[in-house]
C-alpha cells in the first residue's frame, strides 16, 4: 500500500508540528506532476494548512529557490504564506520526497470565465509579477525553448504515431489517437512559427510557468488565491499570460484581449506584442498534447488517472482542432 494513501508521513508533520498540532489530515486533489497534497483541517473544520510532498526527485534546494520567490510576495493577500519549522527550515526530507508546508487558501476556480474574472485574474498575476524584479540580463524566452525542443526533439516520431499506436488504456486510445493526428497536422507550422523567436532577447523575471486556470480561485468575484508554485523559473512574462488565458479563453477568444489589457493597466509591463503571448498559447496546446504522447509513448509511464487525464485531453483538443496550421 501506497504511505500516502491514509496519512502524511509522521516526520513531515512533525516538522511543521507548531502549524500542523492538533489537525486533522484529507487528500487534496492532485494534478499531474507527482506531487501529493494533505489539507490540514482545525478543530472547526476549517482547512488550515497545505501539506505537500513534491514530485520524487526535486531538492531541497530547488524547494527553497521557490519558497524564496514566493515571500517576496507574501504581502499579496492571495500568496500562500510558506510555513516554517520551529528550527526555521521550511522543507524537509521525510518518505522519499520533500515536504513543505503552506498556508491554506481557500476558493474555487471559476467555472465559467467571464469579462470580470478574467480582468481580476490577470491583475493579480500583475501584481505577483511586480513583486519580482526582472534579472540583470534579457534572454531568449525559456518558454519558446522548451516548446521548439519537444517539437524537434520528437519530429521523426511524430508522423509514426500518427499512422499507429499501441494501446494504452480504453479510456485513453481514441484521444491519444486523435492526438497524434492533430500534433502531425500543426507540429510543422508550430515550429516555424517560433524559429523566429528563438534567439529573441527578451526580459526576464521569476514566473509561474504553470499558471493555469484551476490553480487560481475566487471567493465571489475576488481572488482568493494563486496556488501551485512548483514549476517557477526564471522566464519571460508572455509565458504565464499565455498559460492562463489559454484556460480561460478556450470558448472566447474576445477574453484574451480583455485579460492582456488588464495585466497591462495593472501597471506590469509586457515588451512583446500580444501575438506572441498568442502564440505561446496555441503553440503550448499543442506542445501538451504532444508532452502526453511522450509520456506514454516515449517514458512508457503508467496511466495512473485515466478519467482525469481524458478529461485534460479532451480540453486540449477541443483547442487544437479549431487551429489552423500557424
């Protein structure tokens, strides 16, 4: 049996015992990336604390690089607070992965994005951008990298799978096909596409870099929290923009103008033009569904949430099959 699956490792808990004393423990909702979450409930039942145990194979040391950048936005009301040991460490090493400690933010994402959430979203992510400086030295954008390297790196592949796949799972084999077919459609365009940004020297600041619409919540129409630090870089702006209104603006594009000129009037800058942002959203489409396909097809990894992971094929070709080749 899994150590997670009934409660978190003693030694986790212990460390953070002066925020975790007297708490009960839930199973949080996980996403994709290996981390497992614990919702720390008070005596009320009100949630208290996030207890996460990071994807096996991450330091302390990366741990900590993002604990840094998150309070130097602490004072936002919607940044998890980082919680630390009575010793003053806020990660430790306990069942074979780190562990830290967050306050507890509460809310949903919105279900239904409309002009409103939207607006109050992106001017928090001004906010949060604000709060950490850009770096000394502009650079090509990390985001364009990463996509160009999963395109070219898996070029001579791609055409091979969308001629035949294996079977992986039956709840998984139409959309992976259908996946397969849509990558080798606009992979070629997609790459080209960015070639010209590719050595683009651009600003660069601390960003999410996996700002989706789950991982920020609203209590009515205010946000309540930005959630989910754990794939921080240094990288530029357009990246978290693009990840974010891509979410938000699958059903209406009108939103992603609506969400850049809010980000824009909250006062952050954004030195691209807003066809870039652009094309870092339909281009990260498609660089997702082809990142499920070397998953299963490549690293031969497990389907370990075959429902869940319908569903977020489902969503990402509902997007790239309105796309015409770029």
């Amino acid at each position: 049996m899994n150590a997670h699956t009934e409660q978190p490792p003693v030694a986790a808990v212990e460390h953070f015992v002066q925020v975790t004393d007297a708490l009960t423990w839930h199973r949080a909702a996980s996403g994709f990336s290996g981390a497992v979450v614990w919702r720390g409930h008070d005596t009320t039942g009100a949630p208290r604390v996030a207890l996460k145990g990071w994807p096996q194979g991450i330091a302390v040391e990366r741990v900590g690089q993002v604990h840094l950048w998150m309070s130097r936005a602490v004072h936002l009301p919607f940044v998890p607070k980082v919680l630390a040991s009575t010793r003053g460490a806020s990660a430790v090493l306990a069942d074979g992965r780190v562990w830290d400690a967050c306050q507890w933010k509460s809310g949903a994402p919105s279900a239904v994005p409309t002009a409103d959430t939207v607006r109050a979203a992106c001017e928090a992510v001004a906010r949060l951008h604000l709060r950490w400086p850009a770096v000394a030295e502009r650079r090509p954008c990390r985001g364009v990298a990463a996509r160009l390297d999963i395109l070219t790196d898996h070029r001579a592949l791609i055409e091979n799978w969308n001629r035949a796949l294996p079977p992986v799972h039956p709840e998984l084999d139409l959309l992976l096909r259908q996946a397969a077919r849509e990558v080798a459609r606009v992979a070629d365009s997609a790459t080209l596409a960015l070639r010209p940004w590719a050595a683009w020297p651009l600003a660069q600041q601390p960003c999410v870099r996996d700002l989706r619409g789950e991982h920020v919540l609203f209590e009515g129409d205010r946000v309540s929290g930005i959630i989910d630090y754990g794939a921080m870089a240094v990288d530029h702006p357009a990246v978290d923009l693009a990840r974010l209104l891509d979410d938000y603006s699958a059903m209406d594009r009108t939103l992603f103008a609506v969400g850049l000129d809010a980000y824009r009037d909250a006062g952050a800058p954004l030195d691209v033009p807003d066809e870039f942002v652009r094309l870092l959203a339909r281009t990260g489409a498609v660089c997702s569904l082809l990142g499920w396909l070397v998953r299963f097809f490549v690293r031969r990894e497990p389907v370990l949430r075959p429902a869940a992971t319908a569903v977020r094929l489902g969503e990402l070709l509902s997007r790239v099959e309105r796309f015409e080749p770029l």
